[in-house]
C-alpha cells in the first residue's frame, strides 16, 4: 500500500512538472466587408472593399485585413499612418494585440476612399460579431492561364522588363521570359453545419490589366472573389491575399488590339480556387499562432555608382543618334513600300527594267539612299525607345539615393508576419518580393502548405533576387527598390524560421 501511495505521488509530482501547454480549444473565426470605392473618383467599373478575417481559439487571435488598395502606406491613398492607426482602433475598441494585425494589399491601382482606416475597422468589428466555431482545409489549386513574368531576358545577359509606362525592346534581341508561380494558396473555412463562411486563396499577379474605358476596378481579384462569394453563397467572404508579384504581370499585358478587360482572368482564378474548394476536406484545427517580428534590411549603398553608370549609358545613347533626311510622315510610307515590294519598292519593275535597258540606275540608287535613312531612323527609335526606358528607371534610382541619404540608419526595419490556421501556415512581408524569392522560399519550407505574401503590414518597394539588383538592364523592380542585395538572404533565412516556428 505504502508503494502504490509513493508511485501515485510520483506520478502527480510528473505532471506537475511537465512544461505548460496551451488547452485544446474550439477555434471561432468570423468574416466580413465593407464597401472602400471612391464613388466621386469617376466611373466605377465595381466596388472596391476592405474585407476582414478574425479567427480565435481564445488564448490566440488572428486578424486578417485585405484591402483593395496599391500599398500599405508609402504610396497611393494609404499613407504611412494607416498601419499603426487601424491597431491601435482595434487594440482600443476590441482589445486586439496590434502584433496580431496583418494588413495585406491587394496591388490593384484603384481609388478608395480617404476614410478607409474607419472603415477597416469596421469590417473588423463586424467579423468578431460573427464569430463561430469552424472547421477548416487547405488545398492548393493551379492557375497557370492569366500571369506571365515581365521580366525579358536578352541575348546581351541583361533583363528587360515590361511596362505600359514604356516600349518593348525588338523581338530578335530577346531570349527568354521568367518564370511564374501558379500555385494558388487555398485556406476554406466551414461553419460546424458545413456551409461555407469564407475563403482565403493566397496567388501572385500584378493586378493591373485594367478593364473597358479605365474605370475604377479592384481588377482581376475583385472579379474573382465575386465570383466565389455568388457561388459558395451563405454570405461567404472571399479574401484574396497577394503573393510574390514583383515581376508577375497579367498575362497578354501588353495587347494593343483588343480592350483591356480583367474580368476573364479573374473568372479563370475564381474557377480554379472554386475546384480546390469542392475538393477539400474540413476539420477542427488543432491550433491557431501567429508571429510578428522585425528584422532589419541593409539599404542599397551602391546607388550612386549606379546612378552615375546609367548616367554614362545614356549620354552614349544620345551620341549615337544620327541626322537623317525623313520625318515620320515619309518614313512610314517608304517603310511599307521596302518591306511589302523589296525587289521594285520606288515604281513598277517596269520602270526599272526600262531604265537598266538604257544603262541607268537611277531608281535602284534612290532605293539604296532611301534604305540607308529608313534604318538609321529605325535606329533612332531603338535608341530613343531605350532612353526612355533608361530616364524612367534613372528617376527610380535618384528618388531612392535621396531616401536613403536622408535615413537616420544604414539599415530598414521591415515587419515579418506569420500566421497557422490548421495546417495552413504562411509568411508576409512590407513589399513587392519578385517570383523567385517566394518560390525559393516555398520550396524550402516544410510543411508542403506554406505560403507567402507581399505588400502586408507595410511597404518598401520592390525586392528583387540579389541576382536581379545588380541586373545591367536595370528594369524597375532593380531599380525601384531602397535595400542592397544581401537583403534576400536575409529575409529568406526569417522567413524559413518564421514557417518553421508556426
């Protein structure tokens, strides 16, 4: 009897001592919106929203906002204010530790009004009075039909990119495209009777195809969310999370024949998240974390050097153009005639024929003159194409030296979020991360279900590879951006921490 009561004893003594764990509890979540259009703006193609995903198991608490907005602060309507403001109403209002608000923009160039931090707020408290047990499954879907990188890569080893804000350069110097990231993030989330009361898909593109006569849109992820919400019914909340987009464009950006018109690539998505939704599994997620953590970036101190090479670049750029004796008006019907007749483009074969038969060449040297000015003009518009690539890019550069000179540090401090739901785990960071960074970083994490978000919780521009930075094309993502190359290895290795942790 006296051995029972000590190994009883013993026992007790062993759970005392054992590490503290948090209780299993039952995770709630609730969802909603709240319309951000700037109505006043101009013609509105349709409505913009911030949207606002709460999930808590009681102990822990996530607070999930995505705004139809170009950035969190910086640039836009959303200035550097907007963050700090919108946690401090929930800390107030609702009791929310601010490190457990993430704010992700979707990219789109929308207007939105000027009190959306209110309204933010808003779609916040009014998600924590829906609040409900769920269940919830992850899946990942694939959308490779309506993105394309922008970056070109050219026989020369330089990269390119491709904008609306400039030409592309001819086809037969370029070699090669980037590669895009199709996986689409799928995170579902059930009420306990199995209706559907949000989903939250995580996907990379610049969402700025635009739509017919340049209204106002949230463009491709609005058309897509809309078409989830009128699917899944039961006042679901789609929420789109913005992934690495830096250099990921909307597929056939560039098309000048036909009008611009999101609305298609935003169905293709919604119909590829929609299949993995169908396909899912829910259940209880056994836990719930969050993260917030700030690290610190080296900003660029090769911006001058850089700035005085495209400086170089240029002023040899202008010295190769050269006088000739065409305007547009004679070259664009010379041109046609060259390339549509090259054997006879000044007359008929018969004047030639005619001419040679009594020992002149008249036409034949009106034809080679014609030729020489016609490539020299080409040349000319090759090279202006050019600098105004260089002098968009060089005013990045500029901009951002005069950043950093004026900086109180050497170094950018950036949030670096993560959130687990279930087994969904993903990692955020304050800018526009190109395609590689993300894809590095999800082929590095383990689980399998870990994904990434740019424009969140902040903005810093653009984030390209280290490989990217020192690009000798110098495109925008290389040149629009505060941080030295060193910056990806820095960030790679906290984010591979930060899923890890979760």
């Amino acid at each position: 009897m006296t051995r029972r009561v000590a190994l009883s004893c013993l026992f007790l003594l062993s759970l005392v001592m054992l590490p503290p764990r948090r209780a299993f509890a039952e995770v709630r979540a609730g969802a909603a919106k709240v319309d951000i259009t700037d109505y006043a703006h101009g013609p509105v193609n349709g409505p913009m929203f911030a949207k606002a995903l709460v999930v808590t198991d009681g102990a822990e608490t996530i607070v999930l906002i995505t705004v139809d907005a170009v950035a969190i602060g910086e640039i836009g309507r959303i200035d550097n204010t907007f963050l700090g403001d919108v946690r401090a109403a929930l800390h107030e209002q609702l009791g929310v530790d601010p490190k457990s608000v993430l704010i992700n923009a979707s990219h789109c160039h929308g207007v939105i009004r000027a009190d959306t931090r209110k309204l933010a707020v808003d779609a916040v408290k009014e998600a924590w009075t829906r609040l409900e047990p769920v269940d919830v499954g992850v899946a990942t879907a694939r959308e490779d039909r309506i993105s394309e990188n922008r970056r070109l890569r050219m026989k020369d080893g330089s990269e390119v990119d491709m904008r609306r804000a400039y030409s592309l350069p001819p086809d037969e110097e370029v070699a090669g495209v980037g590669p895009i990231d199709p996986e689409v993030g799928v995170l579902r989330i059930d009420r306990k009777d199995g209706t559907p009361l949000a989903v939250l898909y995580n996907f990379a593109c610049h969402p700025i195809m635009g739509v017919p006569g340049n209204e106002n849109t949230a463009d491709f992820p609005a058309f897509a969310s809309a078409m989830l919400e009128e699917a899944l019914g039961h006042d679901a909340v789609a929420l789109f999370v913005q992934g690495c987009a830096g250099d990921i464009n909307p597929v056939r950006y560039k098309v000048v024949n036909t009008p611009q018109d999101a609305e298609p690539l935003g169905n293709l998505l919604g119909l590829s998240v929609l299949r993995a939704f169908n396909t899912m599994e829910t259940k209880a997620p056994p836990a719930i974390n969050i993260s917030n953590e700030v690290i610190s970036l080296p900003r660029g101190a090769d911006l001058q050097e850089r700035i005085a090479t495209l400086l170089q670049q240029r002023e040899k750029l202008t010295a190769s153009l050269r006088p000739t004796d065409i305007n547009f008006k004679s070259f664009l019907p010379l041109y046609i005639q060259h390339k549509t007749f090259p054997k006879a483009p000044s007359y008929h074969a018969q004047g030639y024929l005619h001419d040679r038969e009594r020992g002149r060449d008249s036409l034949g040297k009106q034809d080679a003159e014609n030729q020489r000015n016609l490539d020299a003009y080409l040349r000319n518009i090759h090279t202006m194409e050019k600098l105004t690539r260089l002098n968009t890019n060089l005013k990045l550069l500029q901009k951002h030296l005069a950043t950093n000179r004026s900086a109180e540090k050497p170094t950018i401090d950036v949030e670096i979020g993560g959130i687990r739901i279930g087994d969904f785990r993903m990692v955020t960071f304050p800018g526009e991360l190109t395609v590689e960074v993300g894809l590095r970083i999800k082929e590095a994490s383990m689980p399998s279900s870990s994904f990434v978000a740019g424009y969140t919780n902040g903005y810093i521009y653009y984030l390209p590879t280290a490989t990217q930075r020192l690009n000798s094309g110098y495109a925008q993502e290389d040149c629009d951006c505060l941080v030295a190359p060193r910056w990806q290895e820095i960030f790679e290795t906290k984010a591979a921490d930060v899923l890890k942790s979760l």
